[in-house]
C-alpha cells in the first residue's frame, strides 16, 4: 500500500485454491493481479496508518494529517 496526500494505492495478488477433489463447473471469484487508487475527501497520514487482513476483509486505518483537521480559534 502506498500513501500520499489524499490517495492511496493497494496492490497486490489474490489466489483462489479449492481441494484437491474439487470438481468445478463455474468460478465467480477472481484471482491474480490488482491494483486500486483511491482519492480520500481528505489528507491522510501516512505514518500512522495501519491495515489488517482477517477472512479476506482488509480493513485499512486512515487517520486524518493534523493539517486537514478542524481548528478552533478563541474570539476574546
């Protein structure tokens, strides 16, 4: 995965194994090669990002850079 800005790109490649008396008719799911771009709404920072693959779900945590966050200024 790779971060910068407000885009990220994930690439990678996703094998698909069945058994070995597994006896196909149809395949649904696809395998090989991918790869993603993606604009976030906002800036992300890359140094704290994290991502986790549990079951086949990637779960990707993007925090916002302090910059793309809201500021609050007092008024006297």
């Amino acid at each position: 995965m790779e971060a910068k800005g407000n885009t990220i790109r994930i690439a990678g490649t996703k094998a698909v194994t069945y058994g070995d008396n597994a006896s196909l008719h149809r395949r649904e799911r696809g395998s090989g090669r991918f790869d993603r771009t993606i604009q976030l709404p906002v800036e992300v920072d890359a140094d704290r990002i994290k991502a986790e693959c549990h079951d086949g779900i990637l779960a990707l945590y993007l925090p916002r850079a302090e910059r793309a966050k809201a500021k609050t200024i007092a008024v006297n």
